[in-house]
C-alpha cells in the first residue's frame, strides 16, 4: 500500500484510512469514528499502523507502545 492509498490532504484537512475498517478518518483523530477503535500512527511518517505491529511497515521506525 503507498501512502497515497492511505491518505490525502486536501482543502487544508489531513485524512487518512482507517486500517480496521478501510472508513476515511481524519488524520488528527485519535479513533475511527466508524468503528470506533483507536488509530494510532507512525511518529515518523504520519501513516496509520496496523494493530499490534512492533515495526512500521511503511518506513521501518520501531511503534511506540
């Protein structure tokens, strides 16, 4: 997936794709708001992470807990 499938940042809104449920969330949020899960994001590139990884699969930064 590239970080285009996951996310978009239009008309000053950050965006991107819950990876529970695949529902627009906005990137500021901390859940989804469709499936209410917690979305938590990659502190060095922004990009949503699966659950229960220990690495981003996007750019290799450790996950923090």
């Amino acid at each position: 997936m590239t970080a285009e499938d996951l996310g978009t940042k239009g008309e000053g809104k950050a965006t991107c794709v819950c990876p529970f449920c695949d529902e627009t969330v906005d990137a500021w949020a901390p859940w989804c708001k469709t499936c209410e899960v917690e979305v938590r994001l990659c502190v060095s590139c922004k990009e949503p992470l699966p659950a229960d990884v220990a690495v981003c699969p996007g750019c290799g930064t450790a996950c923090e807990e």
